[in-house]
C-alpha cells in the first residue's frame, strides 16, 4: 500500500507538472495570477522534490486531502490558476484583485 507521505508527493507533482505545462491559448498575461502560479509551483514542487531526494515533510490526512482537492481544481480549470477563484458571482472580490479588474 502507497504510504500516505507518497500519496502526497504524487499529488503535489501533480499539481505542479498541470500547473508548468498551462497554455495561455491568447488569454492576457496576468502578473499577479502568473505569480500566483509561481508560488503554487514551487510550493507543491518542493513536496515532491524533498520526497524524492529522500527528506519528505511530514504528511498527514488533511494536508493530503487539501492537496488532492487543489490537484482537482488545477486540473478542473487545465492549470490556469486564477480559474480557480472565478465564480459567477460579480462580487468576487479576489478573482477582481488577481484578474487587475479595478472598477466594479
């Protein structure tokens, strides 16, 4: 049975590989949301990174199982990070600040 500090690199490479290999297909270059995603790489990266070389930070149940729910947000919106904050409500005041939208 995979260990539970496995599962949860694999999940985090996961996340990480979805994330790098995102493709704007024309969509506007977003800093923020592109700095974003470069910290959720680097993040879910160094978790996989620590495990493969043989120092994995200590897992448990519900870092695992907020991981797996990230993993299945970045792969619901193909690795565009700020997707993930989008909603159909026109209030959404953190999908404004990382979208640069400045007036309501």
């Amino acid at each position: 049975m995979m260990s539970l500090i496995t599962l949860d690199a694999a999940i985090c490479g996961l996340i990480c590989l979805r994330v790098i290999f995102y493709r704007r297909r024309g969509a506007t270059h977003r800093p923020l949301a592109s700095s974003i995603a470069y910290l959720v790489v680097i993040a879910s990266g160094s978790v996989t990174l620590r495990a493969l070389l043989g120092s994995p930070p200590a897992a448990s149940l519900p870092d695992t199982a907020l991981h797996m729910v990230l993993c299945l947000a970045v792969f619901a919106t193909g690795g565009n990070v700020s997707a993930i904050f989008a909603t159909p409500d026109a209030d959404n005041r953190i999908y404004k600040i990382i979208r640069g939208i400045r007036h309501a």
